[in-house]
C-alpha cells in the first residue's frame, strides 16, 4: 500500500524538466532559421 502512495506522490510531484528544455531548444532553432532565412532574403532583395 505505502508503494501506491509513494507512486502517486512520485507522479504528482513529476516535472518534465527535460521535455521543455527539448522543445525550448527546438522552437529556438526554428526562429532562428526563420530569421536567417528571412534576412537573406531581405539582403538579396527579393520582394513579393
């Protein structure tokens, strides 16, 4: 009974700590593609 207990406190008190580094580094890399795709683009001059 105590290891039920003990689980579900393990589980209430969990934070995913290194899933939201993942994504934090995955959308950082995303805007920084966008913005370098984004300022060759302003550099090559291309209008739309």
């Amino acid at each position: 009974m105590s290891d039920r207990s003990t689980d579900a406190a393990f589980e209430e008190d969990f934070k995913p700590r290194g899933t939201i580094a993942i994504v934090a580094m995955f959308v950082a890399m995303l805007i920084l593609l966008w913005l370098s795709i984004y300022l060759i683009l302003i550099v090559r001059g291309v209008t739309v």
